[in-house]
C-alpha cells in the first residue's frame, strides 16, 4: 500500500493536518492499514521535499495544514492511472514459513498448515460478519464514499483470505501424496567381460603346455 499516494488522494480534497489525514485514511480502509501520526508526518515531510504538498497555514490550535501543488496532482493522477505491478510479489510470510518448513527436519508441515487454515478460516468468518454489518449500514443509510470504499476493502479482503484457504487445501493435498521414489540406475549393456589381460594371461600359458 502506497501511504504516500493515499495521503495525496486525500489532499487532492483539500488542506488537512497530519491527524486528519490519518483519520480519513483509516476510515476509508476500515483501519485495515493503520498509522501512526508520526508515519503521516514523515510522509507528509518527503512529499514537501518532493515539491508534491506545501504548507498551508495553522490554525488556532497550531495544526499544521498540507495542501497539494499542482505536481503533487499530476503525481496522483500518475498513481490512479498506472497498474500495481505484479512482476515483482511483495514477500509473503506465510509462503516463505511453508517453503522453510518443508525443508527443516523435524517440522510438522501438515500442523503448520492445518493452524494457518484455522486461522485464515476465523478471519475469513470475521470479514464476512463486517460485510453484513457495511451492507446492513448500506442500505439503512444509503452508500456513500467512505461506506463504498470500505466495503471494497472489505471484499478484498475476503477473496483474498478465500484463496489462502483453498491454496491451503492444496498444500495439504500435495504433502499427502507419496513422493516418487528415484529410479535405479540403468544398467550400461552387454554381458560382464573378463578383463583383458587375464585373457591375454591365460592364452600364454596354454602356448607353453
């Protein structure tokens, strides 16, 4: 998730002090990604750098306000426009913990999995009763902007851990199954030959008698 961009979509809507914009962000993701306001500000501080957001005055309490320039816009647009790359897989700890387990002596792969199932199934069950409660929230409120987005987030989520669960089930089905066992090595041909100089040996012997 690129903090950076997400606080440059929430400026795009005007100024914002650090608190707010963590706010905002968390409400639109349902607190799926939390911040702390010490990330915001040194977001917000590599994005002044970077000629994309400005100061924009304080206000009584002494909050400092962002706004975005004109580049910061264009940066954001960019984002909007350009597909997440999926060439390049961020790290995933639970592949790395399978991978690691299957090679270790000694590690219980089949519990490794069937844990990580029970967990992924607990979450799974958790997103789903947050969904029922944003479309029960839906549809007795009416959908706006931060219920739509959230509600997004949500079934991502949900597919998302869906298909750990079934890829789980593969990896259970795949220790299950007996691996091959190494084929003998092929014998070369032929029938075993003396070696040479016995028979040389003894056709020199037999010229003596």
């Amino acid at each position: 998730m690129s903090i950076r961009h997400g606080l440059l979509a929430l400026l795009n809507q005007g100024p914002r002090y650090g608190y707010q914009l963590r706010s905002e962000f968390e409400a639109r993701t349902g607190a799926t990604w939390p911040l702390n306001v010490g990330q915001v500000y040194t977001t917000l501080g590599r994005l002044e750098r970077d000629g994309l957001v400005e100061p924009a005055g304080e206000d009584d309490e002494g909050h400092v306000f962002y706004a975005i320039t004109e580049t910061g816009r264009a940066e954001m647009r960019s984002w909007f426009g350009t597909p997440v790359r999926r060439d390049s897989p961020p790290r995933d700890e639970l592949a790395i913990k399978l991978a690691m387990a299957v090679t270790v002596p000694g590690v219980d792969v089949r519990e490794v999995v069937q844990a990580q199932r029970r967990h992924s199934i607990q979450a799974l069950q958790d997103y789903t009763r947050l969904k029922a409660r944003a479309l029960t929230g839906e549809s007795a409120g009416g959908e706006d902007g931060g219920d739509l987005a959230w509600l997004l987030v949500l079934e991502q989520l949900i597919f998302q851990t869906e298909a750990e669960v079934r890829w789980l089930d593969h990896c259970e089905t795949r220790l299950t199954r007996p691996r091959p066992v190494p084929a003998a090595p092929e014998p070369t041909g032929g029938t075993e030959r003396e070696p040479q100089g016995s028979t040389r040996r003894r056709g020199t012997r037999s010229g003596r008698t």
